[in-house]
C-alpha cells in the first residue's frame, strides 16, 4: 500500500514541474525584473515609479472605474438572482442560458460593438435624436469604461450570486416569517448574509478583471484615457521597458492582494472558495 | 429584467446587422447583402485565425484535462500541509491579473528562448487552462468513496485498471466540465496570448484586435454571427440533455 500511495503521488509530478516551470519561475522573473534596472542591479525605482502622477492616476482611475463597476454589477445582479431564484425550473434554466449565451461571442467583437452604438452618429444617439432627445456623449469617458467593464462582467457576478442565493434553505425563510419577520428583516438578517459567500466570489471575479484590463479601455476610453492595465501593456509591447512594466506590475499585484484580503475578511463563513 | 437581456443582447444583435449590411464601414447602413458570408471563406487571413484558434484551444483543453486529472489523483494523496501549497500555487493563475500572467510568461519564453508562435501561445493557454481543470475534477475526487477503489484493487484488478474502471466513471461529469472550461477559456482569451504570440501568428481575438485599430473586416462580423449561431444551436440541443449545466457555465466560477 505504501508504495501504491508514492506512486500515486508521483503521478502529480509533470504537473507539479509545470506549475515552477510555468507560474513560479515566470512570477519570479516578474519580480526580478521589477527589482533591477537595465544592468541588472537591485532598485526600487520601478516601482517607485508609481508615484509618477501619469502612473499614479492611472492607478487610481482604475481602483476607481473597477469599484463602481463592482458595485453596479451588484446592484444589478441582486435583484437578478432573487428574481431567477424564485422562477420555476424550467424558465430558471433558460433565464440562466441567455445570460451565458453571449459569453461566447468574442469578447472583443462585443465590446467593439459598444463602440458603434455608443458613437456620436452611433445607433443609440440616431434613436435618441429621432425621438427629439439630447444626445449621450459617453464614447472616450470614464463612463463608457464602466459600461464596458459592467458588461463584460456581469455575468460573473448574476451566477455566483445565484448559485449561493438559490441554495438558502426554503425553510429558513419561512421559519424567519413565521417568527414574525417582514420581508425587508427576511432580506437583511437572512438572506443577505448567507449569500455573502456568493457576492465575494462575484466581487473577486469582477474586480480583479476589471483593475487590470487595458482592453476595455483602449477600446472604449479612447487613446486619451490610460489606465494602469494600460500603462503595463505599453512599457510592454510599444516602450519596451520591461523593468518599469514588472515594477508596475509588482504594484498591481499588490493591490490584488489586498483586494482578495479584504474580502476574505468579509467572508467569515470561512466559506470562500479562494485559497 | 428585461433591460438587462436588452443590455446583453444590443451589442451581439449590432453584429448580427453589420454583418448583412453591403456598405464597408460601420456608420451606415447600405442595404441587405451576403456577400460578407462568401468573402468570409476567401480570406485567408481569417481562416488562418480560426484554425489557429480551434487547434491552441483543442489541444490546450486536450492536455490539460490529462495532466490535471492526473494531478488530481495525486493531490489527494498528498499530505494536507503540501495539498494546501499546491493548491495555493494552482490558485495563481486564476486570481491573478491576466496582464500579468501574460507578460510573466512572455519573460518567461524571451529569457529561455522559446521561439515565439504557436508553440508559446499554446503552453500558455495549457498553464491558465490547467487550474480550471482541477478545480472541476478536485470536487468529484473528494465524493470518491476510497473503498470501492480499494475492493477494486483486492478483487484483483491492478491499480490502473482499477482507476479507468472505477474512478474515473465516478469523476466523469467533473473532468467533462472541466474540459468545456478549458476549451472556452482558451477559444476566448485574448490578453494572455497577445503577449505570448510571436509576429505573424495571430488566433480571431489577436486578429480581431489589430483590426480594430484599422477597422474590422465585415468578413469578421460575418464569422462571428456564424459562430454565434453554432453555439445557440449546440447550446440549445444540450440544453434538451440533462447536463451539469450552471458548472459548465460558468467558466471563472471556481467549483
């Protein structure tokens, strides 16, 4: 049997070996990188280099845009999952297929398209002036950034959500009205928190997403508004300054950890399915 | 409720027009055409894209479906203090920015020499797609009962004849969803390869993205409401078979 169990775990090895090839020896030359200057000697310039205001704002343009995003995205999905939750078998399943659905088109192409109706001659504006309203000018503003990144992520907040949410005991619910419990002392002291697990796993799949993405930004924030996603991806591909780029980088990671902290915190459950 | 369907579905119906519409740029509309659809299979450029596309993401949803349900057995068996490291360590990928990832790779590749192409995307997309695998399959290994294993094993059946038997009937559902993860996440990752790609090799998200900057083809607007169309048909007549479907569904969902 001892000699079973080994083997057993020798089995993990290739993957034991491509996990240092492929995510520890690449984080560690992440960290290298961000850590030395071009001749290789230790600095803490890349990622002083933060506080350059370019840098900082699109830090803190990101943070920003990323919050709101996440907070819409539960406002829009609460009441989304309880609805979902509530339906019958069979409308639920297909209320759940037109959500995932559009997941599978080609994000970029969707988000293009986000372009050509939010244009100044774009499909929602000819409406809007036909019925004599004033025209939306959001193409190339934050605004548009946090509609893009609302929806590109939602879905991933409306299923955590109503995973969680439609597990709750029937039962529970009706204990609490039966102990006299209105629906507003039902929704806080019962369901809220015990659908907290599923709005953590939804807030870590909406934040971190939308904190880091330059695509979303490039292409409906214009050429004008950078934010840090942004700013990595170019001392990358276009500056080629590899050591700024992973000092940034070491930066954002920074706040992903802290990000996944905070909401550990929250989660007391102990329930989280991260780490 | 149904603004929200409203707000999900404008932009793939925009598509949808654009595609049928004969005049070349996105501003006006021309008038009815199909003949985006039959340029559509004379582009090279695009094919090329989509082969690439449906290669990476077959043979990266191939691979890591092996090398992480094989982990899995292993993992299980691991002591807790080092089954907590490794996971910890698969969790990586998942939680971790893609930019990052992304350009981690790239140098990782660039320091090693790796010649860029497909050899890289392909790695790549095998690396992030793994930890979806074993997230899918780890569940289903934790439900095992280990004596059927065990009375497999003293009825006389060797230990890997005894796992193809036995366990991995038992762990089908979770290795077929983790597979369709797998094969999603590659088909639609755009940000990762666009680091790990060398010049000239392009998949339909690189290729869509260097478009943008000098306007899309309609060809593209073309083969993406084909696509769309191929999968609310094979969705649809999945949908009729009982499938674990929210898991499958949800892709970043860890499990």
């Amino acid at each position: 049997m001892n000699s079973l169990q080994r083997n057993k775990k020798l089995l993990g090895t290739p993957y034991f070996i491509w996990c240092a090839f492929f995510i520890i020896i690449p984080l560690g030359m992440v960290f290298y990188y961000g850590l030395t200057d071009r001749n290789g000697s230790l600095t803490f310039e890349n990622i002083a280099a933060i506080t350059q205001p370019e840098h900082i704002k699109g830090l803190f343009l990101a943070l920003g845009l990323s919050f709101l995003s996440t907070i819409i995205c539960i406002l829009l999905s609460y009441p989304l999952a309880m609805i979902l939750s509530a339906m019958k078998v069979s409308t639920k399943s297909f209320v759940v297929f037109i959500f995932i659905l559009p997941m599978w088109m080609n994000f970029l192409l969707r988000t293009m398209a986000w372009q050509t109706l939010l244009e100044k001659t774009g499909v929602i504006n000819s409406v809007l002036t036909f019925l004599n309203l004033p025209v939306l000018k959001i193409i190339n503003t934050p605004s548009a950034i946090v509609l893009g990144m609302v929806y590109n992520f939602l879905p991933f907040m409306v299923l955590p959500l109503y995973n969680c949410i439609s597990k709750i005991d029937e039962n529970v619910i009706n204990a609490a009205r039966d102990l006299g419990a209105n629906s507003i002392k039902v929704f806080t002291r019962i369901i809220l928190p015990l659908s907290v697990p599923g709005i953590i796993s939804g807030i870590t799949m909406v934040f971190i997403p939308a904190l880091t993405t330059f695509v979303i930004s490039k292409l409906l924030g214009g050429s004008k508004i950078l934010l840090i996603g942004n700013i990595i991806e170019e001392e990358f591909t276009q500056a080629s300054n590899w050591n700024l780029g992973s000092g940034l980088s070491i930066v954002l990671m920074i706040f992903i950890i802290i990000s996944i902290i905070i909401t550990n915190i929250f989660d007391k459950g102990g329930e989280s399915n991260f780490l | 409720m149904f603004l929200i369907a409203v707000f999900l579905y404008a932009p793939i119906i925009t598509l949808i027009v654009l595609s049928f519409n004969k005049s070349k740029t996105r501003a006006k509309w021309g008038g009815f055409t199909l003949k985006w659809y039959g340029e559509l299979f004379n582009n090279d450029a695009i094919m090329g894209a989509l082969f690439n596309t449906l290669l990476i993401a077959l043979i990266a949803s191939v691979v890591s479906t092996l090398i992480g349900t094989i982990a899995c057995i292993s993992i299980m068996n691991l002591r807790k203090k080092t089954r907590s490291l490794v996971m910890g360590v698969t969790n990586i990928p998942m939680l971790n920015a893609e930019i990052v990832t992304g350009i981690s790779l790239m140098l990782l590749f660039i320091s090693f020499n790796f010649r860029f192409g497909l050899g890289t995307i392909l790695l790549s997309h095998i690396t992030f797609c793994i930890p979806y695998v074993i997230l899918s399959v780890m569940p289903r290994m934790q439900q095992l009962d280990p004596h059927t294993y065990e009375a497999a094993l003293d009825l006389g059946a060797t230990p890997v004849y005894g796992y193809i038997k036995v366990v991995l009937p038992e762990i089908m559902p979770g290795v077929a969803s983790g597979f369709l993860m797998a094969f999603t996440m590659s088909i639609d990752d755009f940000i990762i390869t666009h680091f790990t790609k060398g010049a000239g090799v392009d998949t339909l998200s690189t290729k869509i993205y260097t478009e943008v900057k000098k306007g899309i083809k309609p060809e593209m607007y073309a083969l993406s409401t084909i696509i769309f169309l191929t999968v609310l048909v094979l969705l649809l007549l999945v949908n009729y078979k009982p499938v674990d479907k929210p898991k499958t569904a949800a892709p970043k969902q860890a499990a």
